[in-house]
C-alpha cells in the first residue's frame, strides 16, 4: 500500500519565541493561529532588553537560560517569521534541541548587536518589563 503524498508546505515544525511574537505581545498575530505547544526554557541562551523588544544570543553555558513558548507552525508560517525577523540579518534561525529530545527554530542574534543593552538575568521578557 502507498503512503499518501503529503504537502511539504502543510508539514509543522516548533517554533520557539520568547519577545513581541509570544501571547498577548505586539507580533502574535504573525503566528497566524499557530497552536502553541507548551513552554520551556532553552538552555545555552542569554536574553537581552532592546527596549521595544528583546534578543536571545547563544552563550554556551547551560545555566544561562530564557522562557519560550513553542509553537507548531507552517513552512509557509516559518517564512513569514523569516520576514518579520529580518532573517538572516537582524535574527537568524537555528534549530536548537529541547531538553525533551525535539527540536525548536528559534531566532537569535549576535553579540555585538546586545553590546550596551541590559541582561535580563531571569531569562523573561515581557512588554511591561
């Protein structure tokens, strides 16, 4: 018995955010209804206030952490993501592994675009930080 064709474009991926894209941010509508999977910190990440919105940036050490939420989302609805973060020069995505063994996209930048800008130690960002 075949296997179905399946659309690529239909296929859904997790998507970690943590600033304007998560629930009752700025950004969420770009998300377009994307069920959100549940929320867990990745490790390795340190966050950083930018004012209007935050950025994570790899630190390599597991015990700096941020909060995301992880949503299922389109390859079309990864795309408008890429857009919207200006991917690959503001942000770029990297798939990271979840501590539970899946992997998430994320967008982070580099450390010279958080030179001079808060930490936000805890790993949180919210709009009224």
């Amino acid at each position: 018995m075949s296997q179905p064709d399946v659309d690529p474009s239909s296929a859904c991926m997790l998507v970690a955010v943590y600033g304007s894209l998560k629930r009752g941010q700025s950004n969420h509508h770009w998300l377009g209804g994307a069920p959100c999977c549940g929320c867990v910190d990745l490790a390795g990440l340190q966050l950083y206030d930018l004012g209007p919105y935050p950025m994570a940036v790899a630190s390599g050490l597991p015990s700096d952490r941020v909060q995301v939420e992880l949503y299922a989302v389109s390859a079309q609805g990864l795309a408008q993501l890429d857009r919207l973060e200006d991917h690959p020069r503001d942000y770029q995505r990297h798939l990271l592994q979840l501590a539970d063994g899946r992997q998430a996209w994320v967008y982070l930048g580099r450390q010279a675009q958080v030179h001079g800008y808060p930490r936000l130690e805890q790993g949180y960002w919210s709009a009224a930080t």
